[in-house]
C-alpha cells in the first residue's frame, strides 16, 4: 500500500489598490476556506475566495496520458474526471441541496503546465520536467487569486474581474490540476495494486480549484492523505466537505439548514492559536465539521447541520513545551501567498517589506507549533 499527500501550491495575484497582510489569514469559518486578509476601512479584514460566480468551466488536456495512468477495465479519463466533479454540486444534506454551483466542461487544450494568469482551468497527466512535487505528492492544484477593494476593478489577473460589492473581496482567477506523473494512477473500481485511484484525487484537487483547502477529518474529501487502498478511494462527500462548498456557494437552503457554533479556546486563561476544532455529533460519536482557532483563541463553525455537538479541542502539541520542534505556517498548506510547499513569504517579518503589494509593517508570522497538522 503506498501513501501520498494531496495539496495545493497557491499563488496570489494582487490588484495595485488591494493592501494584504497575511499572516493572520488564519480559519474564521470551518471546513477550511482560502482565506486572503486586507487592509479595509484601517483594519485588517479577513475574505475567503471565491469564484466571482458560481459558474465554473474546466479544461482538459486529452491527447497525452502517460503510461502511469490505467484505464483498462475502468472509465476513460473524462468520464472519470466529470464523476469526480460531480458531487460538489449534487451532494445534498438532509435531502437539500446547499449550493447554487454549475460546473462544466469546456474545450480541449494543448497545455501541460499551470499557467497562473491565463484565466484558463487546465487538468494535465504529463506536465512538464519543470513543475516539480513535494516529496509524496499524488497530485497538486495551483490557484491564483486576486483581492479587490470596493468597487475596484481588476488590473492584474486578466479575467476581467470588478468588485461591485461594498465589501472587499477575494476572487479565485485560476486554478490548474496536475497529476504527478511519478505515482502510479487508475480508474477502476477498486483501484488496482499501488495504484491511486483518479476520482479520489481529481475529486480532492476540485475541491482546492473551488476554494477549499484541507479539513483534519479523516472520512473527507479534503483529508490532506490518499493511499492506493480501496479504503482509499474517497470519492462521496462528508459533511464537512458538503457544508464548506455550500458556505461558498450558498444556495437558497444553506441559512436555512445548517446554523453556527462559535466559542474560544483557552489555557490558563490565554486564547490557543491553531487548535483543530471539531464539532462531534453527540449521538453518533461522528465528527462533523472542523476548524482551527484564531490567533486569539476563538472559533467559529459556520454551516453545523442541526444536532447535538460535544465540542473536541486539539491543540497541535503542547503549547507549554518550550522544547517541543516548533513549526509555521508554512506547514499548514493552501495559503494564496506564501504557505505553500518551498513558497516565500509575502512579507517578511524581518525584513520588511520584501514585497511591493505589501504596505505597512507586516504582522510577525506564529512559530508557537509542537505539533503537524495531518
């Protein structure tokens, strides 16, 4: 059985106007959005991204599928791609449907390799030698995001993009799939011997492509580990995933069917930053939905299906432990600037700023982990 990690390496793409400063970009929401912060009104506001509709085209590159991939016995790839696609727009809760998302397939194209500023949603099984994986990586989507203040319009992306809101907002402009042509993949059920299964993991990186990043439950899509394994063919929705897509995609039934649980996390008295928070239905035993806590300790789960919930707080190691191998946020993958595998910083806390986009003087970046986030 072999084990491989699924991520995202995130670009960001800035608009002049828009003043970031990331390092507290950290989960005010559950189930785990990208989240950009900026500066608004003289405070740091944090935005989760978004497509600017909920309409979403990919593009497919079909003349080239390496020998690694395996379709015999199984479906073709476009097939096996659109079954991945699928349940991030049909998957109801409590037999409603939370999201108003279209997703389709556009044209064929002839590219290999993520291109950031091309507007274009490309899926490739033979990039080029110079996109290079983390060591263990099945498969990586990278996403491009631009943030606009009110009634700003986007200069940088090249998508057009105008905020007619008045609010600032994070759009998603980009999000290219590629399968790593090292790993061994299949498209049949079961999965064969050492193989990864192409659903689960096309159905993992769509889900980083519509602006999630990784949750800490294990039964999910987005659980940040696939294996070649039948068990490891994660292919249905949980909850988590279920209620993330439809907090960024909200259709008319999602305030309706789901409600909020906030609160904050404490050790003597001091508010923990990162604690994994997990509602944990009361009945069943089963976890439902998960977080990590502010800076400051306090949480805040939005789209809790009704039920009783014990509340389970995690944090990653001991915060006592002066000792304890001490980790950033660079360890915790999906960041839009600067949290991705090898990425710099925006912002560089001692030495600031070593980017033009970032004004002001940068937030000091946490160091207080004892513990990985998997």
């Amino acid at each position: 059985m072999a084990k491989g990690m699924r991520g995202t390496r995130g670009r960001i793409l800035v608009a002049a106007a828009a003043c970031l400063v990331l390092w507290y970009a950290f989960l005010v929401f559950a189930y785990n959005p990208f989240q950009d912060q900026m500066t608004f009104n003289g405070a740091n506001v944090t935005v989760p991204a978004r497509w600017p509709n909920a309409t979403i085209t990919w593009d497919l590159n079909p003349s080239v599928v390496g020998s690694n991939v395996t379709t015999t016995g199984g479906t073709d790839i476009p097939t096996t791609l659109q079954n991945a696609f699928t349940p991030w727009n049909t998957t109801q809760l409590n037999g409603q449907l939370l999201t108003n998302l279209v997703i389709t397939r556009g044209s064929n194209t002839t590219l290999t390799d993520p291109v950031d500023n091309d507007c274009n949603n490309v899926i490739s099984f033979v990039p080029s030698s110079s996109v290079t994986f983390p060591t263990g990586a099945i498969a990586f989507t990278e996403v491009a995001t631009v943030t606009l203040a009110p009634a700003e319009p986007d200069t940088t992306s090249g998508c057009g993009y105008t905020n007619a809101t008045s609010v600032p907002v994070s759009f998603l402009s980009n999000a290219d799939m590629v399968f790593n042509p090292k790993q061994s993949f299949s498209t049949t059920t079961p999965p064969l011997a050492n193989h990864f299964d192409v659903q689960s993991v096309a159905a993992h990186e769509f889900g980083h492509a519509l602006g999630l990043d990784h949750s800490g439950i294990a039964h999910t899509i987005m659980f940040p580990f696939g294996d070649t394994t039948a068990t490891g063919q994660q292919r249905t929705l949980a909850v988590d995933d279920v209620v993330g897509i439809g907090f960024l995609y909200p259709g008319p039934n999602f305030a309706t069917a789901t409600g909020t649980m906030s609160g904050k996390i404490t050790l003597d008295s001091k508010g923990i930053f990162a604690s994994h928070v997990v509602a944990v239905d009361a009945t069943t035993g089963a976890a439902v939905v998960d977080g990590l806590s502010n800076p400051d300790g306090t949480y805040k789960l939005v789209g809790v299906p009704p039920s009783s919930y014990n509340v389970l707080a995690l944090p990653l190691g001991d915060p006592k432990d002066v000792n304890a191998v001490l980790y950033t946020l660079d360890d915790f993958s999906g960041w839009a600037c600067g949290y991705g595998e090898n990425s710099p910083p925006c912002c560089d806390p001692n030495n600031p700023p070593n980017n033009p986009n970032c004004k002001g003087t940068p937030v000091p970046q946490p160091t207080n982990y004892s513990g990985k986030f998997f």
